[in-house]
C-alpha cells in the first residue's frame, strides 16, 4: 500500500516538472516570437516617418537647387519604391536607395551656402538622420531578436517544445555592410 | 591577455562572474546573522529574524527615494529641444533605446564642463539618462553615441537595481558588525562564555565578524568593476561601435575633472567614470568603483 502512494506521488511529480518546463518554454517562445513582430512595428513606424519628411525636404531645396535635377528624382523615385515596398525585405531595399539618394543630396548641399544657412534645411536633416540612424537600430534589434528566437528553438531543450508548437526558425533582414556606415553629417 | 574575445562571450563571462561575486556576497551576508546569532544568542533563528527585516527595510529605503535624489544632488535640469546640442542627444538616446529594444529613458542635463554621463531608475520602464554639457560640446557624435550606449546597458542591465541591493547589504553588514563591537564592548554578549568548548568558535565568529564588512566592501567593489565591464561590452554590442567608446574614454582621460563635482557619492558607480576620483594607473586599485581607463579602452579595442 505504501509503495503504491509512494510511486503515485513520485510520478505526480515528475509531471509536474515537466508541465512547469512546458509552460516556461512555451511563455518564453511566444515572447520572443513577440518582440520580433513589435522590431518590425518599429522599422515600419520608422520607415513611414522618414517617407513623410521627404516631401518637406524637398520643397526646402528646390527653390536652391536649380541644377541638380537629377538628384532630386532619385530622392523622389526611392520614396516611391519605399511607398510600394510590401515585404521586409523590399522595404529594407528600398530604404536603402533611398539612403544612397539622401547622402547624394546632402553632399551637393554642400555647394549651397545659402541651403545650408537655412534652419528648416538644417533640422530637417537631423531628423532625417536620426529616422535612419533608427531604422538602422531597430533593423539590428529586430535581427538580434529573431537571432534570439532561433537560438531558443534550436537549441535543447526549446528544440523538443518548438517542435511541439509548430514554431520554425525566421530569416533575417540582409543588410548590406556599407549600409551600416552612418552618413556624416557635420553638427 | 590580448586574446581576441567576441563582445557576446565576453558579456556572458561577465554575467557569470557577477553570479558568483553576488553568491559570495549573499553567503557572507548569511554568514555574519549566524555569527551574530550565535554570539548574541546562540540561537540562529533569532538573528535571522532580526537581520533580514533590517537588510529589506534598507533596501526598500534606499530604492524608493534613488531617482530624485540622484537627479537633485546632480542638479540635473531636463534636455531642451530647441538648443540642437541637446536636441542631438534626445535623438541619440532615442536611437539607442530601440537598439536596446528598452523604452525611451528621460533625458537629463547636467551643467558641468567635465565629460560624464550616468543613468538612474528604479526599472528600465522609468530610467533616466543625464549628460554632462561638457561631453556634449567636446564628444563627436560617434563618442557620445558610445557613452549613451554604455549607459543604456546599465539600464538594460538591471545595474541600478544590483547596485542599490549590494550597497543596502554592504550597510547592513556594517551595522551588525557595529552593533555586535559596541555590544562586546560594554560585555553584553558575554552569555557564550560559559562553556570553555564554544571559546574558540566564539573567537573566530568574533574575527569573522570585524572582516566581514571589509570583504563585503571589497565585494561590492569588484561587482560594480564587473559591471562597469558589462555595461562596456553591451555598449559596445549595441552601438556595433566599440571604437566610439574608446575613443570617449580617451578623451576622458584626457581631460581631468575641473572644479567641485557636483552629486552624491553613492551614484558614483553609476557613471561613465568616477567623478570623485579619476582611476587612470596602470593598475587597477580593489577599492576603485571602476576598472582603470586604460584597462577598459585596451578591452574595448580589442573587440
């Protein structure tokens, strides 16, 4: 009689455990898997403000910029793309044109005393700046999350639970290496 | 020495041995109740009972009051947008937090020509970062970027939380000891002394009990080294720049403190570098709050 109670109790608690472990893991993978949809919430937001303050700048410029006609359609044809963009990945693409066209304009604003003189001109470019020093950020928070999430579910034990759960392992954002050089700009 | 450590292994290092100067420190703490306890007593219990009431109630002190008075004895004032030097940090700040993936902290100012920085807040929800003008007008955008990113990782860290807890215990343990020397003084605990077995116990639970407060200082010290590593590392990881906060440290060396630092000394780990005392020798002292300069631009270079 004893024995029995003994083996029922010890078994109880062995399921227990491992209830406890599943409940751990499977709160600890539905987070992650969390905080990567809230990084990408964030490049998004991101990536909206910086499309909305290109308008802005282009009507500040354009009244000094007589000849740079070029230039300035890039700026406008990246901001489009940006706008079209319905993957991750395309957004990343486009945003990153549409940082190679900025650096251009912001380089032949250099031959523009007067633009460079204009306060609209120069806050605009710190935000600018700041948006893409952000999305810079969040893109490297967003891929350190997911590199987070696939360490979980592909490692033992989270392996044996993911599996459980369904979960598979997400791709990260490919970002170019120059791309992580921030753009000068003098303050 | 001069191995090349990836920035991931190194903060993992780091944690660990943070655990295990924290475990030290917990069983020192336990230790002196016992010995406390079994001078005063001989009974345990009695002095746990008595002990960690006292050591929770510092704790909850300490804590509760931590931003505001770091903030006034600092003479803090927030950063103002419309001046661009300030306007700059706020968008730095901001940046950093989303690399760190933390709520946007509080940004702070504090006018003083020195280059320093510290971070306070009961939790990463409510953190503060403050500045100094001095760091403001003499960093580049890439070191002052390094040192917001240094005082993120605090904040991420938990840091203020671990420095708070071990300061409470290291003053705890202080005041046990103290309480116990007065007590032996006027011969109060003189109870233990009738059994002749229990004397040399009784004298080793006496020494123990005048070392404890040096050790636990000393402990303390080396967590708040340890941490100040981490935050390095971290920084480091999340700027994606190491070479940002070297190069602000070396400036920091550079330009020894002016004037009356203003704040209050408990925070001092809580700073980029101390302001009370600059540590720029070779050699690290174990009663320095952080490493030396050299130390810490020689492992960020490293990465």
């Amino acid at each position: 009689m004893d024995l029995i109670w003994i083996i029922g109790i010890v078994i109880i608690i062995i399921i227990a455990f491992f209830a406890l472990i599943y409940w751990g893991f499977y709160n600890r993978i539905i987070r992650k898997e969390n905080r990567i949809d809230n990084s990408w919430a964030q490049i998004d937001v991101q990536l909206k403000r910086r499309a909305d303050l290109i308008p802005n700048l282009m009507e500040t410029v354009k009244g000094y910029m007589k000849h740079e006609k070029e230039v300035l359609e890039n700026v406008t044809k990246a901001r489009a793309s940006l706008m079209n963009a319905k993957t991750p990945q395309e957004n990343i693409d486009a945003d990153n044109m549409l940082t190679g066209a900025l650096k251009s304009l912001f380089a032949v604003s250099e031959n523009y005393p007067d633009l460079k003189a204009n306060q609209n001109f120069l806050s605009l470019q710190d935000e600018l700046t700041n948006t893409e020093n952000k999305i810079a950020y969040s893109r490297q928070h967003y891929n350190d999350s997911i590199l987070s999430y696939n360490n979980t579910i592909e490692t033992f034990p989270g392996l044996w639970f993911a599996k459980r759960m369904n979960k598979k392992t997400k791709e990260m954002l490919n970002i170019p290496e120059e791309s992580k050089e921030l753009p000068k700009v003098s303050f | 020495m001069g191995k090349k450590l990836l920035i991931e292994d190194q903060i993992r290092r780091n944690k660990q041995l943070t655990i295990f100067i924290c475990t030290f420190m917990a069983l020192l703490f336990i230790g002196v109740v016992f010995a406390f306890g079994y001078i005063f007593f001989q009974n345990v219990f009695i002095a746990l009972a008595f002990g960690i009431p006292i050591a929770i109630a510092y704790v909850a002190v300490t804590y509760s009051f931590s931003i505001r008075t770091v903030l006034s004895a600092a003479k803090a004032r927030p950063a103002n947008p419309n001046i661009r030097e300030e306007k700059i940090l706020i968008y730095k700040v901001e940046e950093m937090s989303i690399a760190a993936g933390l709520p946007m902290p509080k940004v702070y100012v504090q006018d003083s020509e020195n280059i320093n920085a510290f971070a306070t807040g009961k939790k990463p929800e409510n953190s503060v970062i403050c500045v100094t003008t001095g760091s403001l007008r003499k960093l580049k955008p890439d070191e002052l970027e390094g040192v917001i990113a240094h005082e993120m990782s605090h904040i991420k860290n938990h840091d203020i939380l671990i420095a708070t807890v071990t300061i409470a215990v290291v003053g705890t343990i202080a005041l046990i000891s103290e309480i116990l020397f007065y007590s032996l003084l006027w011969g109060g605990a003189g109870r233990g002394r009738r059994n002749d077995g229990n004397a040399i116990l009784i004298a080793i639970a006496i020494i123990f009990i005048i070392l404890a407060p040096i050790f636990s200082r000393l402990t303390y010290l080396m967590i708040s080294r340890r941490r100040e590593y981490l935050a390095d590392s971290n920084g480091a990881y999340l700027s994606r720049n190491p070479d940002g906060l070297a190069k602000a440290l070396e400036k920091i060396k550079l330009d020894q403190p002016k004037g009356k630092p203003k704040g209050s000394k408990t925070v001092a780990p809580l700073y980029i570098a101390n302001p009370f005392k600059m540590n720029i020798s070779e050699k690290g002292s174990i009663w320095s709050t952080h490493p030396p300069i050299n130390e810490r631009i020689r492992r960020l270079r490293s990465m």
